[in-house]
C-alpha cells in the first residue's frame, strides 16, 4: 500500500492534504489499466490502499488539532462478488464421481 501511497504523498505536510488530493489519488488508482485495457485495482483494492491514509489522518487531526480534511470522503462502492454456485444437477454429478 505504501508503494502507491509514497509517490503520490512523499515530501507533503500531514495537515496539508486535503479531499481534492485524496480525489486526485484516488482517480489516478482507478484509472490504472492492464496491457488488455482492463483495470489494474478493483474498487475494494482501492479502498483498501487508501484506509492507512485515512486512519493516519483521523488520529493526526484529533492529536494535533486541525480540521480532518476527509469528513466528506465516501469510499467508492463495491462491486458485490458474481457468484453462480452450482445446480443440483452439478452437485449430483460431483457427488457420484466422489
């Protein structure tokens, strides 16, 4: 997660990221594609990279006394697994064979 993290943030103050940053990153991550034009990070990795960004903030805020800059954030929605489970016939099938 750091790898995607550093590059972007690096050298930037703690209290001197604000949303529009996060918007920026966020879109740079979700905006990574494969050699076949497919997207690199789904949307649960994303928000996944971006949760130790987000708590890091939420504590620095509270010990260091500045405005969380996040409270508008809303984590991109999750694309609900496709799960096609199998027919009685298949289940029959695999437990003769087994």
């Amino acid at each position: 997660m750091l790898h995607y993290l550093i590059p972007f943030f690096g050298n930037t103050l703690i209290n001197e990221i604000y949303l529009n940053q996060l918007d920026q990153f966020r879109q740079q991550l979700t905006e990574m594609e494969k050699e076949d034009g497919s997207r690199t990070l789904s949307n649960a990795r994303v928000n996944n990279i971006l949760w130790p960004l987000i708590s890091i903030m939420i504590v620095a805020a509270e010990e260091f006394k500045f405005d969380y800059p996040f409270s508008r954030y809303r984590a991109l929605r999750e694309q609900k697994a496709d799960s096609s489970p199998m027919t009685l016939q298949e289940v029959k099938r695999f437990l003769d064979y087994v």
